[in-house]
C-alpha cells in the first residue's frame, strides 16, 4: 500500500464551503414566480430534489415529475425554458449572497489559509454555477479569492454532474495530482460518491439538507470543520494508507 504524502485539499462548495441551499431554495422560487409557474419547493421537497445535482437538471427533473414526460414539449423549447428560469434562479441566488445571506462554515476560513500557509495546493470541484462560486468566495474572501485555489471546476466545465467524478477526475489532471496525495471535502451522498470515483479520500460534514445520506467509504464524517487543522488532516490522511 502506497503512502503519499497529502498535498492537495480539493472543496466542494455548496453545503461544504457554505450552507447554501437555504439561499438557493429561496432562489429557485423567486424564479418560479417570476417565471409565472405555481411551483413552490418546500424543505422537504428541496430535500428530496437535491438528489439531483444541477439546478437545471433539478428544474428539468421536477418539470417531469409535475408533467409526466410531455411527449407533444419539443425537447429544445423545454430546455430553453429550463435556461431561462435557471438564468433568473442564478441572478437572485447572486442577489441574496451579496446581500449576505451566505456565510462559510465553521472552522472554513482558517483552514483554508493555514493550508495555504502550510504549502498545500487548494482547489474546488463543484456541480453548481461559477457565478455562484464567484459570489460567495468574493465576498468571504475578497476579490482576489481565486489566487487562493489552484484549480476551479465547476457547472461550466464538468457537465456530468455529481455522483458521477467528472469534475474531481477534471481536477486531478488539471492539478496533475494523484488521488492518493489529495483529500477532498464534500456535504453530500452524491458529493462523496463522486469524490471516491475519482480515488480520492474525502472528509463530509453534512448539513441540514444531506444529513440523512449514506455515507459509507467517507474517510470520516464531522460535524462541521471548526478546529481542524492540517495537522489532523495529514494524520487522518495518513491513516487512509494513502
Ligand atoms: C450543489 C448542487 C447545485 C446547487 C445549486 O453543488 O447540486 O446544483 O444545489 O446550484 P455542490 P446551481 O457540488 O457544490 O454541492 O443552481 O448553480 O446548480
Ligand atoms: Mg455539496
């Protein structure tokens, strides 16, 4: 068994950097009435619709819930219109993060610049929108947040949403890194299964909306990150006979 030492932290975002999903689930239904539809996700049924990674394809998943699959829709006017409500769900869900509605989780912040300072590469692997992205790290971590990660993938570049590992498999050969020398962060049963796709070892600290996953194969589960240093993540790491 191999012993790489841990030189990359690779984030999810939402659930994981921030609870977010409250802020996007008030987002979706701006959208919904903006668009004229009489949609209304509730928690427990944004609970059970974050199954879906992808707002679109979370849209689009529960249109053919409500609809059935409408044979007579054409598929492209059905997608144009899936774009368009998304369009507006991002710009408010940008609206309400800049307002302040979205702060990082416990124990984030620190972590993320004592890695930093400690030589470890960062990077962020997530299935939403990269305007989302750009609001919430520009305002937690200024305008230059982006100096800090090493690589971004996200919604823009890894279509194959989450639990499939695209966008952690984008982030290993972006970073040329080895999974065995990475470590990633995720909130959900999807994220997990994406990450562990890709070889990597992941910590999950679950949140309202996913505390009800399975977690198996998570390297460990916590609460939130508060107090965990790099020093923690090495030996954990290191336990993972990575
Ligand atoms: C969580 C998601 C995203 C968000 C909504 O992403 O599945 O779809 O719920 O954002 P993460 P979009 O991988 O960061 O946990 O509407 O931009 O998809
Ligand atoms: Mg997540």
């Amino acid at each position: 068994m191999t012993t790489a030492t841990l030189s990359a932290l690779i984030f999810d975002v939402d659930g994981t950097l921030a609870d977010t999903e409250s802020a996007h689930r008030a987002a979706f239904n701006t959208a919904f009435r903006e668009a004229g539809l009489d949609w209304n996700w509730d928690e427990a049924l944004y609970t059970r619709l974050l199954e879906v990674s992808g707002g679109k394809e979370r849209i689009r998943h529960y249109w053919s819930e409500v609809n059935g699959e409408m044979r007579s829709i054409d598929a492209g006017a059905l997608a144009d219109t899936v774009q368009r409500i998304h369009d507006l769900k991002t710009a408010c869900y940008e609206g309400l993060v800049n307002e302040g509605a979205v702060q990082l989780r416990p124990g984030v912040l620190a972590l993320i610049e004592s890695a930093s300072q400690q030589g470890l590469r960062l990077a962020i692997a997530t299935t939403t929108s990269p305007v989302n992205i750009a609001a919430l790290l520009r305002k937690a971590l200024g305008a230059d947040w982006k100096y800090a990660f090493q690589v971004v993938e996200d919604a823009s570049t890894a279509p194959l949403k989450k639990p499939h590992p695209q966008v952690y498999l984008q982030t290993l050969s972006r970073m040329r890194l080895a999974p065995e020398a990475g470590l990633a962060f995720e909130d959900s049963g999807n994220g997990l299964r994406a990450a562990r796709g890709a070889g990597l070892a992941t910590l999950v600290t679950p949140n309202a909306y996913t505390a009800h996953h399975d977690f198996s194969g998570a390297l460990r589960v916590l609460p939130d990150l508060a107090g965990i240093g790099v020093g923690e993540l090495r030996a954990w790491h290191a336990e993972a006979g990575r």
